[in-house]
C-alpha cells in the first residue's frame, strides 16, 4: 500500500514539473540568462523545490557543460523532483512551445516565395544585430584578459580559413589546452561545499559519461555506413548539441556548417529561422526543430530536436556525483576559461561569415543594423520585439521601394 502511495506520489510530482515547465516554456523570453531568473523565481521562490544554494550549485554546473544551460538546468529541477521522468518532464514542457512554434514557421515559410522579399531581410539584418550583441557581452565577460582576447581572435581566424565542424572542434579542443596551461594561475578553485545532492551513482554516471563520448564518436562513422537523412540529421544535431558552449547563439556557427553545406536549407533560409527563433519564448536551441521540419518534415524536427538537447541530459545527469571533484579543480576551470574565449572568437566568425555577407549589402543595410544594435545593447530592448520590429520594417521597406 506505501509502495502504491510512494508511486501515485512520484507520478503526480511529475506531472507537476510538466505542467509548472510548460507554463514556463510559454512565457520565458529574453533568452538563457532571463530564463535562469524566471527559473528562480518559479522553482526557488514559489514553489520551494530546492534551496537557494542548491539552484545556485545547479546553475554553476550547467555552466560548466556544453550545451544550454537554461534547459540543462530545467532538466537538473526535475530529476531532484521527480527522478528521471522528473527531468523528461521538465525538459518536455520548456521545449515544446518554442519547438511547435517554429515548426510552423517553417512549414509557413516552405509555402511562402523567398525571393528577395523585404521581410526576410529584416529578420537577415535583425540576426546581424542580436549575434553582434551577442559578441560583445561574451567578449566582456570571456575574453577580458590579453590571453583570453588572444585565444578569441586566434580563434575566429582559424575557422574563417578552415571552415567546417571538424575545424570547430579542433579549436575548441586547443583552446582547453591553452587555458589549461596559462590561465591556470589567474584562477581561484571554489571553496564552498556542493548543494547538489549525490542522487546518482558515480557508476551510473561514469555510463551516462561514457554514452555520451560513444555517441559523439561513433555517430559519424556510423553515418559512413548506413546512408539514412535522418540518421545523418541526428549525428549532426547530436554534435552540435555535444559541443556547444557559451549559450544558445553559439549553436549558430556549428549548426551553420553542419545543414547548408548539406542542403537542407539555403544559407537565407537558416538566417530567417535563426532571427524567428529569438522572437519565441523558451531555449534557441530548438531552432533545430525548424531546419529538421525544413529539412525532413515532422521526423526531421522530431529527430533534431531530441539529437541535440540529448547530450545535455547525458552530461547534467552524468556529472551530478562528480561535481564536488570538479569544482576543486582550478585547471579544469582553467580550460573552460580557454574553450569560452574560443567560443567568442567562433562565434565572432559566423557574425561575420554567414551573417554579415549574407545579409549587409549597402549602407541603408548598415544603419539598420545600427539602429537594432542601439534598440539591443543601450535601450535593452528585448531580442523578440527587435525581430518583429525588423520583420515590419523590412517588409515596408520593400513598399516603399
């Protein structure tokens, strides 16, 4: 009888965290940071699911992992809630409204002409000013010291020369080395005891760990072999999720070399859904959600969604019980501080190549740009009015013309 309340107890949790994410997923604009506010207030303050401290630890550790933090936190919240269904849950209901959302973009803009529409190339120059923003608060933050700003531009020169995903990972994979080696000293370990509690077995972690490595390396040789689109589909958007720092905006140069060359979509059509992906509320990473829908249909969205949103379950969950150990360590925050200011210089690349090429064309190109900068970075106006305001301004541009 216990064991039957125990489990009528543990489903209702569950859906609990659905119903609390999906009311989340449906009014959290403004990207991962104010994600992570709308996240404290919900899950700390309200309804008291964890302690400060605890979501304070969540958060420092999804920032230590590749992928987005804000889902990975989410994802974090519900598997102290509710276990593993918890963390499905959790994540189901934060993804989907975004992810439906811009699959029917994408469905709206396959019946639409592309041509040389003037709302398209708002939403283009709307994409310049959003990853421009993006770049400078990252440069701020990531690439300060004369080191890190070194590794940044180092960085956006190597990928620019040698484009490709391939490229991308060996740069990342450098810039760890590096900041391991010289940022070592300028870093202090934390102190403070871990918040998180041990809820999972180091052995199933070292599991969890260990897929999530067999995956990303075995993916691509397995898509040598057997020549499916949806297979090809998954180990791209797998990847893309698996090595991704600094947030959502940096998804953008991988992805981008991943779906144009293989023609999924034409490099337009993947700025356009880039720039309606920041005026839906919830992760930008379910932009996957409209290359798939754009590439495959409803399978494509479906797969590429949960390619790249799976490594983040893998990893968050897999380092739960490993987190005391890695916070100690100075090196391993020394390497993270080189992989985050190659992550600025990759993605300062693709501000300027797709993005810039793609979409500034003449000196008006260039004041719109300017204007949405100013609306972004001084007046704080919020990335999905930005984007709308571009769409309209676009489209009466062309009237006018």
């Amino acid at each position: 009888m216990a064991a039957k309340k125990q489990a009528a107890d543990r489903y209702g949790s569950v859906w609990e965290v659905a119903i609390t994410a999906l009311l989340l997923g449906l009014t959290s604009f403004g990207g991962p940071v104010a994600h992570l506010g709308y996240f404290y207030e919900e899950y700390v303050k309200r309804k008291k699911w964890i302690d400060e401290k605890t979501y304070v630890d969540l958060v420092a550790l999804c920032q230590f992992l590749p992928g987005p933090a804000s889902s990975q936190v989410g994802i974090g919240i519900g598997f102290m809630r509710a276990g593993v269904w918890g963390a499905l849950a959790a994540w189901l209901g934060f993804t989907l409204p975004s992810a439906v959302a811009l699959s029917l973009v994408a469905v709206w803009l396959q019946h639409h002409s592309w041509g040389d529409a003037g709302w398209m190339h708002g939403l283009l120059l709307a994409a310049v000013a959003v990853v421009a923003q993006a770049v400078w608060e990252m440069a701020r933050k990531f690439a300060s010291s004369r080191l890190e700003a070194t590794v940044a531009i180092t960085a956006a020169a190597a990928v620019l020369l040698a484009p490709g995903a391939w490229s991308q990972v060996a740069v990342i994979a450098a810039a760890g080395g590096i900041g391991a080696v010289g940022v070592r000293k300028n870093v202090a370990p934390s102190s403070s005891a871990a918040g998180i509690p041990p809820s999972i077995r180091r052995s199933t972690g070292l599991t969890l760990l260990s897929l999530f490595a067999v995956l990303l390396v075995a993916l691509p040789l397995i898509r040598t072999w057997i020549h499916s689109p949806l297979l090809a589909l998954f180990d791209s958007f797998y990847r893309a999720g698996a090595l991704v720092f600094g947030g959502g905006h940096v998804v953008l140069p991988l992805l981008e070399a991943e779906v144009v060359p293989q023609g999924w979509v034409t490099a337009n059509q993947f700025l356009a859904g880039y720039s309606a992906a920041q005026a839906v509320p919830g992760p930008l990473f379910t932009f996957a959600a409209y290359i798939g829908m754009a590439a495959l249909g409803w399978k494509g969205a479906l797969v590429a969604t949960t390619a790249i949103f799976l490594p983040s379950f893998l990893l968050v969950l897999g380092a739960f019980p490993f987190w005391h150990w890695l916070r100690r360590h100075p090196r391993f925050q020394a390497a993270l501080a080189g992989i985050n200011a190659a992550v600025v210089g990759m993605l300062l690349a693709a501000l300027y190549d797709p993005i810039w090429t793609k979409a500034v064309n003449e000196p008006a190109d260039f004041a719109f740009v300017l204007v949405a900068f100013l609306l972004l970075a001084v007046w704080k106006w919020p990335a999905w009015l930005v984007v709308l305001v571009s769409f309209v301004g676009g489209w009466l541009r062309t009237l006018l013309d």
